[in-house]
C-alpha cells in the first residue's frame, strides 16, 4: 500500500514539476491575495501589522501542496483542515501578543470564510486546466517499458492509473520467455531488447522505462547506447521495492550522480522552517498553558508520593537517546532495560494519571523538549529505549524512523495508533504510518496533524 505510493513520488515526478512548482506558490499566494483584496473592499490601509500577518502567513504556507490530482471532495477537506489549523495558529500568536486589535473585526471574518473557497476554486480550476492540458494529443506522450517482470509491471501500472501526466503506455520488451515474465506482460509485450530502437524511431516513442534486474548489466549498457541515438527520455528504475525508500532523489556529488534512498526531509529550507514552527507554536502553546500545566502539577503531587515530573530515556534523531519529560502518571516508573508498556487498568496507574494519560496532558511537558531542541511538535512518537531493541530485531525499517526528530504527536497517532501496542502486527502499522510521514512531509501536512490531534485527544479514548 505504502510501496505504491512511494514509487509514483519517488520516480515520476519528473512530468509534474511544472505543476508542482505553481501548486507550491498558488495557495500562499491566493492566501495572501485574498487578505489584500478584502482589506481594500472595506476601505482598510495597509499598515504594518497587515504586512506582518501577509508575511507570518506566507512563511506558514509555502510550500503549497500539490492538489491538482487529488479528487475535488478529498481536496476540499484537506484544504478546509489546513486552512482551520492555520487560523488555529494565527489566533494564538495574535493573543498571546494581544495584536488582534490591530484588524478589522469583518476582515478577518470574511477573510476566513471566503480564502478556503478562493483556495479550492483555484484548485478546480488547476486541475480542468491540467486535464485539459494532457488530453491534447499533441501533449499525450507514448511510453514504454523494458522488463515483464514485477517491477516492469509496477512501473506500467503507474503510468496508466494516472492519465492527467500526459502519457500512455504502450507496452513491454523483454528477452525472456513467457514463463519467466508476468501475465500481463505477455500479453502486451511488444518485442525484444533488439527491437525497442526501431520501434521508439517508428513510433515516436517519448519516454523509455527500464526495469532490468542489475544482472543484466551488460544488456542495459547495450539497450542504452541503443536508446540513446533517439530522441526519447531514458528512465532507469532500481529494484528498491524491497526497502523503504525515503525522500529518495537524484543528487549530483561533484558530478557523480547519486541516489538517495534514505535521507531526512528536514534538509535546508526545510530543516530550517520545521525549526522555526516548533520555536513558535511551542512558545505560544505554553504560554496559553501554563495555567493548566500549574494546576495538573500540584494534582500529580497531591495523588500519590514522588516527583511531579518523571523523565524517560527515549531514542531520539538518529538514534541518540535523549531524556522525555512527562507528568507522572504512575505510582512506579521504569527505565531500565525491561519496560513493561501501559495497559488499560494498569495497577501502576494512578486514579489522577489515569486521567491524564486518557487527555494526553501527561505529555504537555514536552513542549518544553521540543523547544530544546530535542523533539519536534509532529513527528513519529518516541519509544522507551528498551522498545526500540526489541523492535528494531523485529520490524523492517523500524529504526529508519529515527531519521528525523520525535514528536509530541504524529501521523499514526490521528490514524487510530494511540495506546498500547501490544502486538507485532499494531506496531508495524504505527511505524508504517511513520514511515509516510517522511515521505510525504510539508508544513501543511503538519499542521493538518495538530488539527487532528486536538480531535482525537477530545474524542478518543483508546490511550491510557
């Protein structure tokens, strides 16, 4: 399910660049747009806390997301979320810094109302313009594929279940006989190795996908030196679907090309503008909080004996342990090389922890991690030191996780893996989850996680 998915971001984004490079200025852009044009319907000036809240919500939602594909109704949902959680964001830092009174009451209401639907028009608009686009036939873009086997057929599949890229898929070639090819390779093959330069020159073949094992290197060396007197595109695809491939791209070394495979997202821009929202939102979060984290510390000190905060060694970014502080829950907590996970009506559990645990306001004190430096608001949820190397031996990729920092809440947690894991099968999914989420991240996803999270702390009662 994941594997699918990551190979159509992995190894076709090449077609969709034009489209990503103005889905990722469109909605900051619409965003920003939307405020400007209704401060002048009401006869606003532009004054310095306007251009502030333009800039504050640029830097917030570049880069946009690519939606040009996603259906319409999912597209709508996505954007409302992200759009909600933003406000979310918005009106926290104009209270804790009490400059809401610096706008116009009816500004902000229509600017909240009416940006969303400037935002999805924009989206519609962008994706009948880009089918429009592709259903030209001097756009369509014929296409083929080298190798019936497995991944031959994955590559094939890819090409055909998206149509909105402009290409079509021919068929296959391939040496080998129909034995030792997949069923539906035999029936669309098309010829020999020996055969796909004609056949691109005949048929004036764009885009060329090679899916040979590397065992077969002398035969790819020769098909390319074949291929390379056309004019079409040359694909290779490495047979990777055995591992998980993470923000996996095409980089160039001094001139040797390399590809990444297993790489953190939070990279450059990236690594600094994840910094710079956990820095924010955590400030502004505990300032709001404060009272409450008070009030829930002098209930942990008055249920039971023992410190209001108890911390526990946690694997943090690749790998290094790092203390987690929480509000203790528990009349003993362990932290040696055997932890015994929490369970529903845990003796060790006190009756003001079980509480806690159950809100997930045992955890605010980690706000305080993440502005350390240690831990990020969204990411995958740190495990006990002693769970990771029992985990680690058991579940593919466990420990590529840890490529970026641990969060407060993440991806598997708003999908319904919050709580015990008390089988293989429950934490391999919650690490598949992870495991999606660096492959797919943005600011928007991670504020489209926070919105979640409010949700489910609210509503679900599976933690405790």
């Amino acid at each position: 399910m994941f594997e699918d998915r990551t190979y159509k971001r992995t190894f076709y984004s090449a077609p969709q660049s034009v489209t990503s490079f103005v889905a990722a200025f469109l909605e900051p852009a619409i965003t920003v747009l939307a405020f400007l044009l209704i401060s002048r319907w009401f006869d606003e000036p532009l004054r310095r806390p306007a251009i502030t809240l333009c800039f504050l919500v640029f830097a917030f939602t570049i880069p946009g997301r690519n939606r040009f594909h996603d259906n319409p109704l999912a597209a709508a949902v996505d954007i409302g979320v992200s759009w909600l959680a933003l406000l979310g964001i918005l009106w926290l830092f104009g209270y804790a810094t009490d400059s809401l009174k610096y706008f116009e009451h009816n500004v902000l209401v229509s600017w909240a109302l009416l940006t969303p639907v400037f935002q999805w028009t924009a989206v519609w608009t962008g994706r009948r313009i880009v089918r429009l686009s592709s259903a030209r036939p001097s756009a369509r873009r014929a296409a083929i594929v080298v190798g019936g086997g497995r991944l031959g057929v994955k590559v094939a599949r890819a090409l055909a279940g998206n149509r909105d890229n402009g290409v079509d898929f021919v068929g296959y070639f391939d040496d080998r006989t129909d034995e030792r090819l997949h069923t539906e390779a035999v029936i669309q093959r098309l010829g020999c190795l020996t055969d796909v330069r004609n056949y691109v020159i005949k048929h004036g073949v764009r885009e060329v996908y090679i899916t040979l094992p590397l065992g077969s290197q002398p035969r790819i060396v020769e098909l390319l030196e074949q291929a390379q007197g056309t004019t079409a595109s040359l694909f290779f695809v490495p047979d990777v679907f055995g591992i998980s491939i993470i923000q996996g791209r095409l980089q160039d070394m001094n001139g040797v090309p390399v590809v990444g495979i297993c790489e953190t997202p939070f990279t450059g821009t990236n690594a600094l503008l994840k910094r710079a929202s956990d820095i924010v939102l955590s400030i502004l979060i505990l300032l709001l909080i404060s009272p409450l984290m008070l009030a829930i510390a002098i209930g942990v000190k008055l249920s039971s004996p023992g410190p209001i905060i108890f911390k526990q060694r946690r694997n943090g970014l690749d790998g290094e342990e790092i203390l987690v502080s929480k509000f203790r829950s528990m009349i003993a907590q362990d932290d040696g090389p055997v932890v015994p996970q929490a369970t529903k009506q845990d003796p060790r559990t006190t009756r003001f922890g079980a509480f806690l645990r159950r809100t997930s306001m045992d955890e605010l004190p980690q706000f305080f991690n993440v502005l350390q430096g240690h831990m990020s608001i969204v990411g995958p949820r740190p495990h006990a030191v002693a769970h990771n190397e029992q985990y680690r031996q058991m579940i593919k990729a466990y420990m590529v996780r840890h490529k970026v920092k641990p969060g407060i809440t993440g991806w598997a947690q708003v999908n319904g893996h919050r709580g015990e894991t008390d089988t293989i099968e429950k934490m391999q999914a919650r690490v598949e989850y992870d495991l999606e989420y660096l492959r797919n991240w943005s600011l928007g996803l991670d504020l489209q996680i926070i919105a979640r999270t409010i949700r489910v702390v609210l509503f679900d009662r599976n933690a405790y």
